[in-house]
C-alpha cells in the first residue's frame, strides 16, 4: 500500500495536512494565491539548484549576476560555464556600495536568460533594491531569480510586486523555523524542468515524474518534522515578526554604532543600507580574522563567525579580500547588555 499523498486538497494519515498548511501560510507570507506554487525543500541551497538547473540553460545562454552572491548561486552557474552551457556577466558594486546600474543595464543589452540577485547580503546586510533591477531584466525577456535566504522574515518578500519570477529562501534565518527546510516559489509563467525525480507517493503507475505543481518539483518522502516545525514558526512570525524585527534593529544600530566609535575596527555597511538586518561584519586592524574569532569566542564568550562566509566575490568588492571578516548575527535573544558586552570586547581586542 503506497504512503498517503501530501497534495493541496488532500489529508495525511494522521488528519491534519501540515503539508499543505505550509504551503498556505508561505503563500500568504509572499502575498501570492496560488500555493501549489510553493515548492518545499532541504533549504535555500537546493532551492537555488531547483531553479538554475530547472531553466534548462544550454547553448551559451547568457546569465547576468552580481558579486553579491552566496556560493549557492554562483556554483551552480559555474559548473553550467564549466560544460559550456551558458556565459556569466558578473556585475560589481557603485562608489555607494549599490549594484552598478550602467553596468546592469548594459549586461541586459545581451540578451541574458536568467537574472540571479541577492536581496540581502549574507556578509554586510546590506539590502538591494531589487524590484527597479527585475523589471529592467524583464524587459529584457530575463527570468529573475531572488535569492531572499537573508531577507525572508526581516521585510515583506513579494515577488508579484518585486518582479520576481522564482524566490528561494530557508525557513532557519529571519523566519526562525528549523534546519533543513528551504522554500522555492515558481511564478505561474514558469515551468522548471524536473531535476529530481523518484518517489512521490502517487500516480506510481507512471513511468516519469508527475507534471503538476508541486510535485513536479519534489520527489521523495518529505521532511514532515521539519515542515511541522515551520508551520510553528510562520504561526509565531505572524504574531511576533514585527516586534521581533524592530528589537533586532534598534540592537543592530546599537552595535554598529558602538563598533564605528572604535579606533582600528572597520565596520562593512552603514546603519541605514543594513538596518533590517541583523548582520554586522567588521574587520580589527592588525589581527587576522580566525584568530580574532577564536579570542572573541574563548576569552570573551562571543559567538560569532570568520572567513568569507561562501560569498568570495564581495569581499574583493567591499575590500575585505582575501581573508573576509568577523560577522555577529544579532537575534530577538540578544539584550543590550550583549550589545555592550561585545563592543567592549572587540574594543579590548582592538587596543
């Protein structure tokens, strides 16, 4: 006897399609009607394969990028290069810090398949302005894809209203939810082709992987704890996201501020560009950035992270190169007196 399916309209053996609430609950996150669009995953990095391998890109098609990009993104189309199936634009940053718009618009004047861009960046925090970006690549017969893993749960993602064909995110970051859960929604304009096939739980009679959204998309037994766990979380996101995202923005100024005042530590991005986010990275002159982690970590009891953060392209960019930053992550958990305690820390170590 075959597993019961896990489709829209349709109940688990256990009464209660915690499947499907998923999916309902991330379509009424991204202000989308359809949830047979959303397509469940094991995070933002097998959402990002989904949609580049599921183009079908072949021939040399021209592909337009920025450096900006987590290794999620930028593998995947390196390994396409590799074969020769398609040719990457990557396009680099202004004097603010912005995505270079001459160079954006004319990379588009090629005619590019794909339009991939970071909504948020996982080593600054710094947001982009993407929805201008996206329209500019549809008018150029582009797909757009959002990688939102930073975003998603920090500030609204709509991609009807951010021009975003496909939009990958994880469910552990700003929506709190448990590891080894992504997301990929797929605009009704697209059909990606099916990079995983197998086991479904219906139509077992067929001799390939069924056509209808999602299951096009997912094959397999899915990951029903971690699918329940984001359901929680969404629950607690929509009465709690709000407050907990303005907590995480006053203790983001706080530490950004306090870490701007010190001598000998660089701060990578302004208030204003990374106030949604709760990212801070920073450099402390004279000290290389493992061993500096190490100390915050073993002496003081900072956790944090160090190197490039599987994003090599924008630490040449923003001038962090070779050996790329120490990087906070700020949490509803953390208090002031974290705050304080961290700046006097990497105060200490900068002295």
């Amino acid at each position: 006897m075959e597993s019961p399916p896990f489709l829209p309209g349709r109940s688990d053996a256990t009464g209660e399609n915690v499947v499907v609430e998923c999916r309902e609950r991330l379509a009424d996150l991204l202000g989308i009607n359809d949830h047979t669009r959303i397509v469940v995953t094991s995070g933002a990095t097998h959402s990002l394969n989904l949609a580049i391998l599921g183009l079908g890109l072949r021939n040399g098609a021209h592909v337009v990028t920025t450096v900006t990009e987590h290794n999620s993104v930028l593998r995947p189309l390196n390994h396409l290069a590799e074969r020769g199936d398609i040719r990457i634009t990557i396009i680099g940053l202004d004097a603010f810090g912005n995505i270079d718009i001459e160079s954006f618009e004319s990379a588009l004047k090629d005619e590019p398949k794909l339009v991939a861009v970071n909504h948020m960046s996982n080593v600054t925090g710094r947001l982009c302005d993407v929805g201008p970006l996206f329209r500019k690549a549809k008018k150029a017969g582009a797909v757009t894809l959002l990688d939102a893993s930073q975003s998603i749960g920090r500030l609204p993602v709509h991609p009807v209203e951010l021009c975003a064909d496909l939009v990958a995110f994880n469910g552990y970051k700003g929506l709190h939810g448990p590891l080894g859960i992504g997301v990929l929604y797929v605009s009704p304009e697209i059909e990606l082709d099916r990079v995983l096939v197998g086991g479904t739980g219906i139509r077992s009679d067929l001799n390939l992987h069924p056509e209808e959204m999602p299951t096009r998309l997912e094959a397999g037994t899915p990951n029903i704890p971690a699918i329940a766990g984001l359901v929680a979380a969404l629950k607690w996101h929509k009465a709690f996201g709000q407050d907990n995202n303005a907590k995480v923005q006053r203790l983001g100024r706080l530490l950004r501020l306090g870490l701007d005042e010190i001598p000998k530590v660089r701060v990578f991005g302004s208030v204003e560009d990374c106030e949604n986010s709760g990212i801070v990275s920073f450099t402390v002159d004279g000290w290389d950035v493992d061993e500096a982690r190490m100390i915050l970590q073993e002496s003081f009891g900072i956790i944090c992270r160090s190197g490039l953060h599987c994003a090599p392209l924008i630490h040449r960019a923003i001038g962090s190169a070779p050996d790329g930053t120490i990087r906070l992550s700020i949490s509803n958990q953390n208090t002031d007196d974290d705050i304080g305690q961290a700046i006097e820390a990497i105060r200490r170590l900068a002295t």
